[in-house]
C-alpha cells in the first residue's frame, strides 16, 4: 500500500503557482516545495510539471534542479519523474558506474511489472538513444551479462495458473546446478528470466520443501562471486520483494554495503507502491518504527522531504 | 483427352484450380471419372483388387494444396500480434528445420510489432515467448532465438561507427574461430545481434565488409539460423526475395510454399516490387489462391 498522503482534489495550476513562489528569489522555500509535492501521487505531478510549463514556459524540473542540491535535491528529482522514467534513470547510472551497480538492475527487472518493464525500456530508449539491453551488454561480461540482459528483456506471463509438474522438475534443475559447484548457469538463467513470477514462486516453495531449506539460503556463498550473489539478489526480488527492500533498508541504514542511494531509491520508488508493508516488516523486525530510524539518520530538508513520503505527518 | 489434361493442369502448380474441377467434374459420370482415373497414372494406380487407387502421398499433398488458400486467408484476416504469435508457436513445435521462421519474425517485425506479438502469444498460450522457446528448444540454436525474441531495439538512426567497427572485428573473430566454438553459440555474436538496432547492424554489416572482404552472410552460407539472422537484421530484401523465389519454382518443397504465403501476406514493401512478383505467380499459381495474392500484391496494402 502507498504511503503518501495525498488529496482527493488538486489544483494543478496553484500547485504550479505555489512551486514557482517557492523558486523565486533569494533562496528556496523548500518546505513549500515538500508541501506540495510530496502530497501528489504519479499522475497528478505529471499535470503539475505541464501546468508548471504552461503557466512559466519553463521545465518544473530544471527549475528544482537548479534551486535544489545535495541528497534532498537527488532525491525530489527521482520523485518528480514518472516512474518509468526514474527507473530509466535509476538503471542508466547503476550501469554507466564503474562498477556496475547490478542488484539495481536485478531489482529494477524482478520488481516491476511486465508492463512496467516494458515501459521502463521504452522510456531508456526515449531518454539514451539506446536499449536497456544493449546498454547492460556493453558495460558486464560473463556470466553476469548473460543473467542481467536476460532479465531486462523479459516479458512474463502475468498469469496466476501454476504447473506443479514444472515447478517440480525445475526446482529439482535448480537445486542439481546450485549443488554442482560447476554450476550450470544456463538453466539457472532461463528459469529465472524466463518463468512468470508465480510459477517461480511456486519452484522456490517446492525447493524449500524438497531440500529443507530456502533456495537463498543455499545461494549464500563467497560474496566475491558476482555471479552468485545476483543470482541470490534476483531470487529474493522475485520471490518477496518486500522482504528484500526492508533488507536494503536496513543495510543502508546500518551502513552495510555501499549503496548510499538505496535510503533514496526504495523510498522513492515504494512510496506509491508497498512502503506501507515495508515499514511494518521493518518495524516488526527491528522493534523500531522506519521513521523514526530515518529521522535519526538524516537531517534538513532531505529527512523532511523523506519523512513526508513515508506518511509521517508534519 | 481434353478432360484429362484439364484435370491434371487444375491439380499442377501452387493452389487448385477450383473452377477447372467444377466443370470438369460436377456433370461427370460414372465412365467419365473411371476413364479419367486411368488416365490419371499420377494419382491413380491399378490396385488388384479391380479399382483405380488414389495414391497415399496424393492425399496429403491435395489437402495442403486445398488448404492453401484458406490457410491465406486466415493469416490475412488475423491481427498481426495473433498472427505472428501463432506462426511462432508452430514453427517452434515443429522442430529445427522451422526455426527461421522465428529468426523472420523476430528481427523483420519493428520493435513495437514484436513487442505485440509477445503480448498476445501471452493471450493465447498462457505462457511468455522466451519461456516456451527456452524450454522448447535444447539444440544450439536457443541462446540466439530467445535473446532475438526478447529484442526491444532502439529504432533511431543515430549509430557509433568506431563501436559498429569493433563489433565487426568480433563478428569476424566468432566465424573465423568456428572450429572451436559455433559461432552461433559465441555469446558477443549473439549479444551484438539481439541487442544491437538494425542501423547500427547495417553499420556493422558494412564494415564487416570492408575488413573482411566478403560479406557476414557469404561467410555464415553454413551457419543456417544464424545466417538467416544476418540477413533479416541487415540485407531483408535480400532474404524475402530468396524466399520468394525459393517458393516460385517448379518443385519447390511444401514449407517453401508456406513462405510463399506467409511472406506475400506479412511483407507490404515486398509488394510492390512490379512485374516480377505477378509474372511468377500468374505462371505458378493457380484457383482462388492465385486469386488472392494476386490481389495482395496489386493492392500493395496491407
């Protein structure tokens, strides 16, 4: 369930009028600026950013990245854009790192919809001038690239019916290539970029009751195989996502890792979907609310702007 | 007789020739057909037993024959998606010698048509492309037709000449280390072609050329699918129209003549390609089917 608190009716045009009195003059009424925006879901900021330019002939959102900076400025920008769009943008920069950030790109295909998906390579293309999928190709190797184009470039059936015969028999391929230290990454791959997400979770259940344990459990291994820990990344997105992002959250705030952009990242792109499950499973497993952890660990604008898409009221 | 050679022409070439039978036929008495069947030694043999026997292969070629023309008219009248999903469904059904079919659709459909047919092979069999092609197929070809299917390619013009370049080298590195490794298994091979956009093939194609001397296909002639592959991305002209002809000559085999339709049918452009196309046909076809892709091609819309 979203998280955000918005209005039943909105003015567009005072909502445009409201952000650009927020832009004028010397420095920025940021709090004006999270008053409105962080109220509005998907659909009503894109009628805000074309009201915006109707009314001022100026794009809303180079505005707000002129006025804005830091954590706060990344963050409202993400949260701007339609959400095909930020993940474009969300697996442009995972890619185009140095070292590749793959666990956005698993996250960004095993998450979403397969509607979304497509959606989200349409807007890549719109925005880079190149597919998803080349773009991955060109930036990985190996293995990795095999698993990751894959999964960019499915299309699941979105379908409920399960084969339990095939969940069956994969789960018995998938435990033979994980048991196999030699690993037969081919069938691994297409099983996992293949199938639609309740057949793979009806395999993953059949894994686990066949072999005793959770097939991520018996992915845990050396973290210096890449390979592995995306096969495990993309196992957990696609069999509970929830699960997985109040994970990514608590290693961010704990520090683990070096995603600093996950606290931005799962807010951001939660907030309209599940962040309410999120932060009850946080909440569960931490015996603390998600707010209040954020607002220890961030401060200014930023934990304002995040605190307010979370449904804290101000 | 006269009668006789009516039959036997009514039955010849591409399609029945449905009028021919009727007036041959429909008054034609007892004597009459007996005298035909012993003329007819093509389809007709001296069985023991005191009666004229239609030949076993007979039957099944004058079914598909029969069936030709509804068999085009029914991939007319379906919507593209549902079209191109059905075609892709049973060609992977009916094994390897099938699958550039596949490789067809995949990589002459834009990227919007393809994206269609995925969706509606969704609606119909309840399952993804790339998970029945994954499971379906084990031979070497799987890597290539599933990464083909799940193309979504950039359709602009713009192209990096120095990155078409390299990708040529490696094309090149893939063919030459054939005895090795097939090239259709070669992962950057099959990376470049599924991923990479058609002008930006072209671009490679070209340069290819240049390093090497001869094109990718005159040095992939073995490579079967792979080959197919290359032409549909870079040269499509070039592969309808030795499908095309393929189809229209004397003895062409039963899935040569599928292609005729299915490639009459789908391909607008092919259409007006004047005089060639009509002039074979009005020699080879015959019946309503001659009739309809006639009318195909004259109309050159789809």
């Amino acid at each position: 369930m979203a998280t955000i608190d918005v209005p039943h009716q909105a003015s567009f045009l005072e909502d445009a009028e409201a952000l650009r009195k927020a832009c004028q003059g010397w420095g920025t009424d940021e709090k004006a600026i999270i008053s409105v925006l962080g109220h509005r879901n998907a659909a009503q900021r894109k009628q805000i950013r074309l009201a915006y330019e109707e009314l001022y002939q100026e794009d809303l959102i180079k505005r707000l990245e002129s006025e804005l900076s830091g954590d706060f400025e990344k963050a409202v920008y993400r949260w701007v854009l339609d959400p095909a769009d930020r993940d474009a943008v969300l697996a442009n920069v995972a890619i185009k790192k140095i070292s590749p950030d793959h666990h956005v790109i698993i996250e960004i295909s095993c998450t979403r919809s397969p509607e979304e998906l497509l959606a989200v390579r349409r807007a890549y293309q719109a925005r880079y001038k190149h597919s998803l999928e080349e773009d991955v190709a060109a930036h990985t190797k190996g293995d990795i690239r095999k698993l990751l184009v894959a999964l960019v470039s499915a299309f699941r059936y979105d379908g409920e019916e399960i084969n339990t015969r095939l969940a069956n028999s994969e789960a018995n391929i998938l435990h033979d290539a994980i048991k196999d230290k030699a690993f037969n990454h081919e069938e691994v791959i297409r099983i996992l970029s293949t199938r639609s997400k309740m057949q793979l979770m009806a395999t993953f259940n059949r894994y686990r009751d066949d072999q005793g344990t959770s097939i991520t459990k018996k992915l845990l291994g050396e973290s210096g195989d890449e390979f592995l820990v995306a096969l495990r990344t993309a196992v957990r997105c696609l069999n509970d996502p929830k699960k997985y992002f109040e994970k990514v959250l608590r290693n961010s705030i704990k520090r683990i890792g070096t995603d600093e952009d996950a606290l931005t990242r799962v807010i951001v792109t939660r907030a309209e979907k599940d962040l309410k499950e999120i932060k009850d499973l946080y909440h569960k497993r931490n015996s603390m609310p998600l707010e209040q952890v954020v607002a220890k660990d961030t401060s200014g604008d930023y934990k304002a702007f995040l605190l307010t898409l979370l449904g804290k009221e101000d | 007789m006269a009668d006789l050679e009516a039959l036997i022409k009514a039955f010849s070439g591409i399609g029945v020739d449905e009028n021919s039978l009727i007036s041959i036929l429909a008054n034609s008495n007892h004597e009459h057909k007996k005298s035909l069947r012993k003329g007819y030694s093509k389809f007709f043999i001296e069985d023991e037993n005191g009666f004229e026997r239609l030949h076993q292969s007979t039957i099944k070629n004058l079914k598909l024959e029969f069936k030709r023309f509804r068999d085009a008219v029914v991939l007319s009248l379906l919507h593209p998606w549902e079209r191109d999903a059905r075609l892709i469904e049973k060609a992977m059904k009916k094994g390897p010698r099938h699958y550039s079919v596949i490789v067809e659709i995949a990589c002459t459909r834009s990227s919007n048509e393809l994206l269609g047919a995925r969706k509606a092979y969704h609606s119909l069999f309840d399952h993804s492309i790339e998970e029945d092609l994954a499971s379906h197929i084990k031979g070497s070809e799987r890597k290539l037709l599933v990464a083909l299917v799940s193309a979504y390619r950039y359709e602009g013009p713009k192209v990096n000449d120095d990155v078409a370049k390299s990708e040529a080298e490696i094309l090149s590195n893939a063919i030459k280390n054939a005895d090795k490794r097939k090239p259709i298994e070669d992962e950057d091979a099959i990376m470049i072609l599924s991923t990479r956009s058609k002008p930006h093939l072209q671009a490679v194609y070209e340069h290819y050329n240049k390093i090497c001397g001869k094109t990718i296909t005159e040095d992939l002639e073995a490579e079967g699918i792979l080959k197919d592959t290359v032409e549909c991305l870079c040269t499509p002209a070039t592969y309808f129209t030795r499908v095309l002809d393929a189809a229209l000559t004397v003895d062409a085999d039963e899935e040569s003549k599928k292609a005729l339709t299915r490639v009459i049918v789908t391909q607008k452009e092919l259409r007006e390609k004047e005089g060639y196309v009509p002039n074979k046909i009005q020699g080879i076809l015959t019946g309503s089917y001659k009739d309809f892709i006639l009318g195909l091609v004259a109309r050159g819309e789809n």
